[in-house]
C-alpha cells in the first residue's frame, strides 16, 4: 500500500510539474503573441501617421498653388485692367466713325481701328505706351 501511495505521490507530481511547464510554455507563447500584435499596432500606427502627414502636406501644396493662382489672376486682370485704361487713352473713335454711313463705310472705321489697335499693342508692349 506504502508503494501505491509512492507510486501515486509521483503521477501527482509529474503531472504538477507537466502541468506547471505547459503554464510556462503557454505563457511565453502569449508574451510572444503580444509582441507581435504590439508590433503590428504599432506599425500601423506609424503608417496612419504617415498617411495623415502625406495628406496635410497635399492639402497644404493645394492651397498653396491655389493662392498662386489666386494671385496671378489677379496681377494678370490687374494688366489687363491698365492696357484697357491705355488704349482708351489711346484711341478715340474719329469723328466720322461714330455714325456709320454704309458698310463700307463701317469696313473703312473697323479696319482703322483693327490697324490702331495692332500699333498700340505693339507699342504697349515695347513699353512705349502705359
């Protein structure tokens, strides 16, 4: 009887001991596994971040070029608004034109203006006329 109970105070222990090492085992499989997930968190933090920056920066150069553009329209109708200011400094309609007589006529004042208007533009842009 002595012996059984030996023999059965060793089953216990054995498998108090198996048991403690799959605890182990399953433990360092667990700290393993959340490392890894940790890892990958982690990761796509990082790349959600990057993300987020990526597109503060495009929207960034987009407001950028827009305000560019903004300010280029305007200079450019700025020179637009002064040419127009010139020519009509420039050219005043003769008198004979204010009242077309014929087509031909109306030809005769359409060509004269096209004419003055090629001079001007030239001249404007030489820097002669401002």
């Amino acid at each position: 009887m002595k012996l059984v109970l030996q023999v059965a105070a060793g089953i216990l222990l054995a498998s108090l001991v198996v048991f403690a090492l799959r605890l182990v085992l399953i433990s360092a499989a667990v700290s393993g596994i959340k490392d890894i997930t940790d890892s990958a968190v982690d990761r796509q933090k990082q790349l959600i971040a990057e993300q987020q920056e990526k597109v503060k920066e495009e929207a960034r150069i987009k407001l950028e070029r827009e305000r560019q553009a903004a300010e280029k329209a305007k200079i450019e109708a700025e020179k637009a608004r002064l040419k127009a200011q010139a020519w009509s400094k420039y050219y005043q309609d003769p008198q004979d034109c204010l009242v077309f007589q014929s087509d031909a006529h109306m030809v005769k004042c359409v060509d004269h203006k096209k004419r003055a208007r090629t001079e001007f533009d030239r001249l404007y842009d030489l820097g002669k006329i401002r």
